[in-house]
C-alpha cells in the first residue's frame, strides 16, 4: 500500500522486481491480461464456424448474431492492452514525484477497472444469452468448447476487475488520508503536554505569594511616633 498523499514522500525508490511480482496487483493485472487473451483468442479461433448449408460463409457462434462475436473480441482486445499499459505504470509509479500525477494515476486506474468490470459483465450475460438461443447444429458443435471458453473467461474476468477496482478504491482513500499527514508532528502518549508549554493543576496554593500585599501592623508603631492617650 502506498502511503499519505498516494505514496510521494517515497518517490524515486528503487524497484525490486521480485517484489513488485509478488504484489497482489501485479498478480491481478497479469491474471486479468490472461483471461482477455483467452476470451477473444477463443472467438477469432474457433468463434465463426460454417452452416450446414453454407459451407462456404462463416458465422458467429453465439446464434450467428456477428454482434456478439465482435463485442467479446473487442472489450477483450482492449483489456489486454490496458493490462499490459497499467502494468507500465505500475512499474514507474514510484518515480512519479508529483502528487496531483499520482492522483491523477489512481484515478484512471480506478475508472478504467470500474469500467470493464461492468462490460466484463455485459459481456458474460450477452454471450451467455445468444449460446443459449443458438440452435443445434454441426458448425455449433464444433465452436461449442470456444463459446464456453468465452462465455467462463468473461465471468472470470468480472471477478479479477473488480479486484482489481477495489485495490485501487483503497489506494485513492489511503492517499487522500489526511490524518496521516501528522502522524510523525506529535507525540506518541495522547495525554502527554505540548513542550515547553507549563502546565498547572488548577488550583491555586496559599505558597503562590510570599506575604500579603497589603498589611497592618497594629502591634508595631513608626519610630519617634507616640499613640496619644484619650
């Protein structure tokens, strides 16, 4: 997790490439790159199959609807380069020095996950519906085990962008932590005073003043003074 302020007091790091393998992030962001090679890999492959009929035409598995062929191909295409752009930018994250670039990184990070989570979803629910209306035939049958490869990989991703999403959720409220900015300005005891600031108990003793401001000494006379008789 990055620190206050998305991480910046601790820009210019060096990188451990072990480690940065290891960060559940990265393990994401390859795992989701995975699945969308596997989604459209699946529909260009083995995705247009030929009708009994027509042997000479290629339709789309998914009912023939071309539509749905193309969607999945796509938002699949599309989420493999952006698995491969974040990669990169998770890979210099740390040397961006600028707060507002680091914001601004999460922010797109955030977006984009949030987004394809939702078209993942499309997706599964589109190619779901059009296998299911697909009528039996030879050229179905052999595109069979594309079609389900797709329509699985495509509820498989729905999971790793969402994961996805919520990291980056926690990376945008971790940075914009503010309370974390203080954490090194006061002490550690929450009852201990400011220093050099005096403290006091509140009540006042009797040993404050030396003597009384004002006295009379009734028992004592100025020298050379008499008090006349009556």
């Amino acid at each position: 997790m990055e620190g206050a302020s998305f991480g910046a007091g601790r820009a210019g790091g060096a990188i451990d490439p072990v480690d940065f393998l290891k960060q559940p992030q990265t393990i994401l962001r390859i795992v989701s790159w995975v699945f969308s090679i596997v989604v459209f890999g699946s529909i260009v492959n083995e995705g247009y199959v030929n009708k009994d009929s027509q042997e000479g035409e290629l339709h789309c598995v998914f009912n023939q609807n071309e539509d749905a062929c193309n969607y999945g191909i796509a938002i699949g295409i599309i989420a493999f380069f952006g698995c491969i752009f974040f990669f990169i930018v998770d890979l210099y994250f740390q040397q961006i020095s600028s707060v507002k670039d680091r914001k601004r990184v999460v922010l797109l990070d955030l977006g984009f996950s949030g987004f394809w989570s939702f078209l993942w979803f499309v997706s599964f629910c589109f190619l779901t519906n059009q296998w299911q209306r697909t009528e039996n035939s030879k050229g179905a049958t052999q595109g069979a085990d594309a079609a389900r490869a797709a329509i699985a990989f495509s509820f498989f991703s729905i999971i790793s962008w969402v994961a996805l999403t919520v990291m980056a959720m926690q990376r945008y409220r971790l940075g914009t932590d503010m309370t974390l900015f203080a954490t090194d300005q006061f002490a550690t005891d929450p009852n201990a005073g400011y220093p050099g600031y005096p403290t006091g108990t509140g009540i006042e003793s009797t040993e404050t003043y030396q003597s009384p401001p004002f006295t009379e000494t009734t028992g004592t006379s100025p020298k050379g003074y008499q008090v006349p008789a009556y």
